[in-house]
C-alpha cells in the first residue's frame, strides 16, 4: 500500500515537473511574440513621423483597399450572371 502511494506521489510530481517545463516554453514564445510585435507597432509608429513614408503607406492601403473592391465587385457582377 506505501509502495502506491509512493508511486503515485512520484508520478505526480513527475508529471506537474514536465508540465512546468511545456509552460515554460510556451510563455517564452508568447514573450518573443510580444516583444516582435512591440517591436513592429514601434517602427511603424517610428515611419509615420516620416511625411513621405506616411504619404507611400496610405497609397499603398488605398490601393489594397480599391483592389479588394474591384474583387468583390466582380464577384457579385459574376453572381449576377449566373442567374
């Protein structure tokens, strides 16, 4: 019966220790993640203080903005077609 309880303590402990150590490696890669996305939203931040790099952003944005709905435009002309 100690022999059990002994067991079961032991695997008990072994099994928080290998938990402990999973965690451990998934808050280092939440921690990297944080840090690379401060990072970016700080160089970003840095580039719109930049008048012509601003200017070229939100072009850029435009123009993603004007494609998406020129695609969605033809999706819908394509929709109506069919019927």
């Amino acid at each position: 019966m100690a022999n059990k309880i002994k067991d079961f303590f032991k695997n008990a402990f072994s099994d928080m220790k290998e938990s402990a150590k999973a965690q451990h490696e998934v808050d280092k890669a939440n921690i990297l993640a944080v840090k690379a996305e401060s990072k970016a939203q700080w160089e970003e931040a840095k580039a719109m203080s930049n008048p012509e790099k601003r200017k070229a952003l939100m072009q850029a944005k435009r123009d993603e903005q004007i494609r998406s709905a020129k695609e969605r435009t033809a999706k819908a002309q394509a929709r109506i077609e069919n019927v």
